[in-house]
C-alpha cells in the first residue's frame, strides 16, 4: 500500500470537525458548557476551513462567557474578528467580555460597530448606552481628585471617624501621592499643611501614611522636595526620626532620603524648564540637612533607632560612589564639622551611666562611616588632618586621675580600630596608648576590663602591633579569663586569645592555652551561644569565638553535631552586625572545609620528610566523608535560611568579604545534587544572584559556579521565579572562560542549555550577553563532555531567530561545524548536533542549500544519520533530509540520485512499529514529497 493511499485511509477514520460543532452546539443549549468547550476545542485541532474556524472560536467564546473566564472569551472573540472583521457575535461577545474585565473604552468601540452593522437592534443600543454612562462616570471619579483629596483628610482628622473608614483613607492616600496628578493636585491644594496635622496627632497610622504620602509627592520632583523640606522644616524632620518607635524613624528615613535624592539630582527627573528655574542651588539645603544629622548624633534626646538612621543616611549619601568623580567636598564638610561627633558615638560606653541611647549597632555603623569617610580622601594632607582631629580629640579624652574619662579614649581607639585599617594603626602608636590599654586590663573593675579586652582583640589584627600585645597582653587575658565571672568579659577574654593564636603569636603559653584546651573552650563558647539570658552584644564574641575555634576539625565536627548551638549561631548571623556576620560565615567556611587548600606536590613532601622537616597532614575529619556529613547536617539545621537572611543586610554591614565568604558555604553546598533542591525551597538560588553580581572576584565566581550548579538540574521557574530568571545568565557566562576550570565551564554550559531551552526571551538574553562566541570554542575542545555540553546549548539556541541569521550569514564556519560534528563517533555529540542542524534546515531555507556547499562530506555524514543504530540520531538525520527535501527540487534530485534514496526506501518499507513508527512516517513523507516533485514513481510495500 502506498504512503498517500494509507493517509487517505487514516484521514477517514477521523472525527469530523463539523459534527463535532453540532455536538457542542447540543451541550451549550443544555447548559453543559465544559463538554462543549471540549468539543470544540477538539474541533479546532482538526479544523482547517477559514469559515467553521471563525464559528469554533465565537462559539467557544460564547462558553467562556457563561464561565465568567473573560479574559479567554475576549481571546477567542478577537481571533474570530481577525478571520471576518465583520463577525458581529463575535463583536458583541468580544463587548460584554471586555466590559466584564473593566476595559469600557475598547468595549464601547466593539459595541458601536456592532450598532453600526445593525442600527434597529435593540439591545446594541442598550448597551451603547449603558458604557457611555459608565464611561462618563469613571471620567467624571477620575477628574474629582479635588473632592477625594478633602474627602480623605476629612476623613482622616476626624476623630469620631470609624477606624476602617480611616485605615482605607490612609492607603488611598499613600497611592495618590505617588502618583504624579495626585501628588500635585495635593500639593496645590493645601495637602501638606493637611499631612502636617495627621503628624501633629501622635497617631502611629496617621503619622506613617502622612509621612508615606509626602515621600511619595517628593520623588522625583525636585522643586516639590524643596518646597516641602522647607515647610516642614529639617529641625522637625529629624525630630521625628528620632522617635522611638522603628517603623516611624524608618519611614522618616526613608522621606529625607528621598528628598537628599531629589537634592543631588538622584530622583527620576522628569521636569524641565519651568522646573529647573524654580529650584536654584541645592547646597545650602543640602549641608543644613548634613548638620542636623551630626547634631542627632550627639542629642540625648534621640532614640538608639534615631541614631542608627542618621548613621545609615550619611552613610549613604556623604562619601563619593564613583571615585572618578573628583568633588568629596561633602566628605571634607562632615569631617571638618562633625568627625568629633562621630568619634563621641563610637566612644560610648553602654554599661556607663551617661550613655547616650544606642542600639547593638550604633557604634559598628559609626565605625564604617569612619571608614568610608577616610576612604574618600584624596591625598596624604586630607588624610594627615582626618588623623590630627582624631589624635587630639583622643588626646582630650585622656586623663589619669579620671578613668572614666580615660574609658573613653580607650572605646574610641577600639571603635577606630574596626574602622579605617591604616588609621588605626597610627592610633595605636600614639605615646601611651598600647601602654593604657594593657594597664586597664589590670584594674579590678570590670567596666575597665571589659573595655580594654575589646581594645586588644581589635588591635590583635594589626600585626605591626601584635608583637606588643602578645608579650604584654596574653598573661593578662589568660588570668582575666581564669579569675573573672563576669560571663560578658570571660567571652572577651577568650575571644582575645584565639585571636592572638591565628595572628601568628609564637609564645609557648599561648599555644598550650588556645591548642591544648580548644575542644573544652569550644564547649564554653557552645553554652554561651544557646545562653539567651546573655545579651547579644556579648554572644556575638561567642560567635567570633568560634570562627577561630573552628579551625580545629574535632571542634567543627562537634560544633555541626549540636543542633541547639548551630540555630542559635543562625539566629544571630539575623541581626545586622557586621562581626557576627563576618564570624558566622568564617565558621561556616571552616565547618565545610569551603576554604582555600595549597595543593602538596609529593616530591616536595618526600624531600621534606627526607631532610626532617614537619609536613603538615590532613586531620582524618577533614576528609570528604566528614564534611559531607557536616554539610548535610547544616542543611538540616537551616543554614539555607539563615545565609539568605545574611545577604540581605545593608551593603555596610555585609563587606565584599562577608561575601566571599556566604559564597564559598553555599558552593559547598550545592556540590551534592541531590541537597540542591533543599537550597532553592529555603531561598538559596535568590540569595546567590547578588553574590554572583558584586564583590571579590572570587566570590563572584563561587557564587556564579554555585549558580551554575543549581541552573544546570533545576527548574529555572522554581529557582529563579519571575523575571529573576534573566539576571542569572549574565553570572553563567562569566564562568565560560578559560581561565576558569574544566568543572567550572562545563557546569555553566549545562545552566544555560537548560535555560535556553526554556523561552525565546531567555535565548535571547544568552546572545545579548555575547555568550555565542564562547560556546561556540567550546564546541572545538577537546574535551568531550565540554563539546558535547556546548553543542547541547546550541542545539537548544538555534530555535531563536537572530541565532539563525549568525548562521545564515555569509564568512563564518558555524554551520560548517554543526555539520562536522554530526559525523563525530561520540552519540551524544551527534544527538545535538543532529538536532540543531534539524532546527536550522527547518527553519531556514538558504541553509539547507548552503549545508551542501560548507563541506563535501555533508552527504556521507548524512547518509550515515539516517542508517544510524541510535533511533534518536537516526530520527534526526530524516527530518534534516526532509528538510532538503522540501527546501527545493534540484537538492531533492541530487539526493535521490544518491545512495539516499536507497535508505529512504528501505527504511519507508518497514513494518509499522510503535517504537519506530516516527521514524518510518519521515522517511515515507521524503519519498511522498519526491513523488510530488515526480522525481520517483510511486512504490509498493511488500
């Protein structure tokens, strides 16, 4: 029987499409509107009449309608009305779907054609009516701003109002004043000394949607800023701010941001002209909202919150972003006028009496503005004036027959100490105050030793000083730790001594101290952390505390076993503190082994061991199957969770180092497969994109590899959801380099064939950032699993159209390559290559023709796809000589007259088989289309 015969055959034993309209037509008017759905849905499959497809897709509209599924009835009414523009069910149905989803304009034009095909209807009539009144009042709603405006304050200051009434006002008007019509016609008509009254009511709700409200009239638009900086006042701006109460002094913070942001030109501008010529210079507002914040932070008035805000906004706003940018007045003006001021906060002393209100991150966020102030200093006399007001405010402070007053400069060195790295060296060099400090871990007080043990674990980083310290320091921190029972300086104490340990500290006693007793001070350390009467100030040192203790493998080893202590370390590394942050990841590093491991050449270790000297072995619990078991019973403890919390705190609290670190945990993390779904559940994937885009190149690479490894198995709509999808690409191309490893680049190619193959966008996105090139050498390597992983990408982004014209263009070898690469002997390079070249003949004509003329070995390679024992390649080589086939007839001569023809015929032959059956139908549509050419006569099937 021949191929059109058993067509025609099969074609009659289908359904009929118009048949199956009769039987939908029978549901709907018995109101079984999912069975009529179903048969016309199966209608239109089988359907190719213009007309019945029209009619399908109206009547199935008309059952989308009485599902009350609009947005589908409107869907399938527009493809109607593209098949007959004229259709006027299809028009009215497209109407009521419309009016239905709140589109009235574009239902009101399909209503007035409708009326416009048949005046006398009634009904069009009726409802031409109907949308014309609900157009002209939505029009007229629209056009009241005014009255909602007044409507809303009356509302809202009004006290006898109901509370729901007032709550609704509120949010309307937050939304009304972040629109741009709304937060004018506000402006104009009285609003700000309106929102100044919800403020003056001491209303929590009523003060936050004020405050909302105003930041919204504020972005973007300069002169409002202005306006409203100047009728509020920045006195009574950073009077609110300085409330104790967190979501209010946020949201303030969030309102002088904005208009700092309007001030420096940061805003989304939009206005010209006019605008620019109502607002002149911005710098005077500028450095009165810059002195207002230093004076907040020396006010006992202002909350612990308060002083974090004016902290985080200077922070912000004073150092330059751009180094290229040449003017740091605005760093010069707050060094010059407030540098004491800062210096006063990180001095402070909580345990003190005449303390000034702090929070647990106060000082840490005044030392970082230490730190980036003195890092936005241009040259060595800026640099030696910001050093000159900090010796002589210290200088000041230090009085020997007041302690108290000496304390303080002794905080403040402390305080420098975490800040600029340079600085605090020079301070620690000052006549006396290495001396000072020792002195005071002496005293019998204990705010003294508290204080001063602080100092020494600060200074203990600058190595220049570590010598003084540790043969000054240690016998004292080792005799504090042992006499002392005040739980917060025991914590210090030890802290101290570990750290003198890693930073090369060569005394005897030391080292019998911190290495002899390091799994008994790791259990003290444990029992502090779970200790949550202890504040957490103090249990953050516990937490530093074991980041150098973990360095011991039988104290990691343990450390992962006590579930209590590990979710007690997760919950700290929650708080914003950049210690805690940066010693939680150090521990994690440690526990996963995630550090960085010199590899030992043997004959360099025979020589050592021949010449006596010591060779550092691996502690059997740092071998892979411990730290599998640690990494499982991380992930088991949350430790996803809690790394996702830390990445998420502000970028002055988690350093590029910090970073680095959280990235190379999670990399250890993602190694076995089988956890990584565990990851992305617990927020990893999401986690990784900010890791993967800044800081240290080496955690960029650990965080775009850990990316790669989730990309590569994982369903990049549950990993990466929404459009956060798009941003890991750009992480997986950075690793195809070869200056990256073997595992790093294969890895990154399996994400993006993954991602490829998902949507046209993400293809589209792959080429938009350059990937091409890269694939495309390694689709050359060597390497087999690197080509084959590359030819696979490949394969997959050919589908997208401007990948395609690359081919199709003249002067380069691309399809030259895919075609070599089907003639490879590795299958599942063929397997790829095969498909793409199946793609592109599909897809592209000229290709098809062109694959003849790139090689002379293109027919032998396919005559050899076509007779290939694996039925996948096999499937692919027909579909590609189908292509050649259909592209044109003089190309289908020269293959018939080839040895093609042969095992087109022999495979055309065959028996129908389930497993092969969709191989066998290709070869029989290449023959069926040379019959057509009338290249051969048609044959019969033994």
């Amino acid at each position: 029987m021949g191929p059109k015969l058993m067509f025609f055959l099969r074609a009659l034993q289908m359904e009929d499409p118009i048949q199956l309209k009769e039987e939908g037509n029978k549901y709907f008017q018995a109101n079984d509107y999912e069975k009529a759905l179903q048969s016309y849905t199966q209608a239109l499959k089988l359907n190719k009449d213009k007309a019945l497809q029209a009619v399908l897709y109206r009547n199935r509209a008309a059952c989308f309608l009485k599902k009350e599924e609009y947005a589908k009835a409107a869907s399938d009414a527009s493809r109607a009305i593209d098949i007959n523009a004229s259709d006027i069910k299809a028009l009215y149905r497209r109407s009521q779907a419309l009016e239905k989803l709140g589109k009235l304009d574009q239902a009101f034009k399909d209503a007035q054609k409708c009326a416009t095909i048949e005046p006398r209807n009634k009904n069009f009539q009726e409802t031409l009516r109907r949308l014309g009144a609900n157009i002209q009042e939505k029009l007229r709603i629209q056009f009241s701003t005014d009255s909602r405006v007044q409507k809303m304050f009356e509302i809202l200051l009004d006290e006898n109002s109901e509370k729901e009434k007032r709550e609704k006002a509120a949010n309307n008007l937050i939304v009304l004043g972040r629109e741009e019509a709304g937060a004018e016609r506000i402006f104009q008509n009285n609003g700000v000394n309106l929102l100044l009254q919800l403020i003056e009511t001491k209303n929590p709700e009523l003060i936050l949607a004020a405050v909302r409200t105003l930041s919204g009239m504020c972005t973007g638009h300069k002169a409002r800023a202005t306006a409203i900086l100047h009728y509020l006042g920045i006195d009574s701006i950073c009077m609110w701010m300085s409330v104790d109460n967190e979501e209010i002094s946020l949201a303030v913070c969030n309102l002088l941001q904005t208009i700092t942001d309007c001030l420096l030109d940061q805003g989304k501008e939009e206005h010209h002209g006019k605008e620019e010529a109502v607002v002149l210079d911005t710098k005077k507002d500028l450095k009165m909202i810059t002195m207002c914040l230093l004076d907040m932070l020396v006010s006992k008035r202002v909350s612990g919150q308060g002083r974090d805000r004016a902290l985080n906004l200077l922070n912000r706003n004073i150092p330059r972003k751009d180094l290229k940018d040449h003017d740091n007045s605005r760093t010069i003006f707050v060094i010059d006028n407030g540098l004491k001021k800062i210096l006063k906060v990180v001095g402070q002393i909580p345990e003190m009496p005449d303390c000034l209100p702090l929070t647990e991150n106060t000082q840490l966020t005044a030392s970082v503005l230490l730190n980036k102030l003195y890092d936005d200093l241009r040259c060595d006399p800026e640099r030696d004036n910001y050093r000159i007001i900090c010796e002589e405010y210290i200088k000041s402070k230090i009085d020997p027959q007041d302690m108290d007053k000496t304390l303080h400069a002794v905080q403040i060195v402390s305080g420098v100490l975490q800040g600029p790295f340079d600085l605090g060296n020079k301070l620690l060099g000052m006549k006396g105050v290495m001396e000072m400090m020792v002195a005071l871990c002496g005293s019998e007080r204990e705010i003294d030793q508290l204080v001063a043990v602080e100092a020494l674990i600060h200074a203990s980083t600058k190595l220049s000083r570590a010598t003084f310290i540790i043969s000054n320091g240690v016998n004292l921190l080792k005799e504090i730790y042992k006499k002392t029972k005040n739980e917060k300086i025991k914590i210090r104490a030890l802290v101290g001594l570990c750290k003198l340990g890693s930073a090369g500290g060569t005394d005897y006693g030391l080292r019998q101290f911190a290495e002899g007793s390091t799994e008994k001070l790791a259990r003290q350390c444990r029992k502090w952390l779970c200790n949550t009467t202890i504040d957490a100030r103090t249990r953050k040192w516990a937490v530093e505390g074991m980041s150098y203790l973990t360095l011991d493998a039988d104290v990691k080893d343990d450390f992962v076993e006590d579930e209590p202590a590990l979710k007690a370390m997760f919950d700290l590394a929650k708080t914003s503190d950049k210690t805690i942050l940066y010693s939680v990841a150090s521990a994690l590093v440690n526990c996963t082994n995630s550090y960085d491991t010199k590899e030992l050449v043997p004959e360099l270790v025979q020589l050592a061991k021949f010449s006596k000297q010591h060779v550092p072995e691996e502690h059997p619990k740092d071998k892979k199957d411990f730290v599998v078991k640690r990494v499982k019973r991380l992930l088991k403890a949350g430790v996803v969770s809690a790394l996702a919390c830390m990445v998420k705190a502000d970028s002055a609290i988690l350093t590029d180092q910090s970073k680095e670190l959280i990235a190379r945990v999670f990399l250890a993390l993602c190694e076995d497969p089988k956890d990584r779904g565990t990851i992305v559940a617990q927020g990893g994937g999401k986690a990784l994109i900010p890791l993967a885009l800044e800081g240290t190149d080496v955690g960029k690479i650990k965080a775009s590899h850990a990316l790669a490894k989730i990309a590569a198995i994982s369903n990049p709509d549950i990993a990466f959801p929404g459009e956060r999808v798009y941003e890991v690409v750009r992480p997986l191309v950075t690793l195809l380099n070869t200056e990256r490893d073997g595992l790093q680049n294969y890895e990154a190619l399996l994400g993006l064939t993954n991602f490829s193959g998902r949507s046209d966008k993400l293809r589209l996105k792959i080429v938009k950032e350059k990937a091409l090139p890269d694939i495309e050498n390694y689709m050359f390597e060597n390497h087999d699993q690197l080509r084959q992983a590359a030819t696979e990408c490949m394969c997959n982004l050919v589908v997208n159209k401007e990948v395609q014209e690359r081919f199709v263009a003249d002067g380069n070898d691309r399809l030259k390559l895919v075609v070599l690469l089907c003639g490879e002997d590795d299958e599942k390079v063929q397997v790829a290559a095969a498909g793409a070249l199946a793609m592109l003949t599909a897809a592209q004509k000229k290709l098809c023709s062109k694959m003849t003329q790139v090689t002379t070995q293109w027919l032998e390679i396919l005559q050899r796809l076509c007779l290939h024992d694996n039925m996948e390649i096999q499937h692919r080589g027909l579909v590609i000589a189908f292509n050649l086939i259909s592209a044109d007839k003089e190309l289908a001569k020269k293959l018939v007259e080839s040895e093609l023809l042969e095992i087109l015929t022999y495979v055309g032959k065959q028996e129908d088989h389930p497993k092969k059956q969709h191989i066998i139908n290709v070869a029989r549509d290449c023959l069926t289309r040379c019959m057509d050419y009338g290249l051969i006569k048609p044959f019969s099937r033994a």
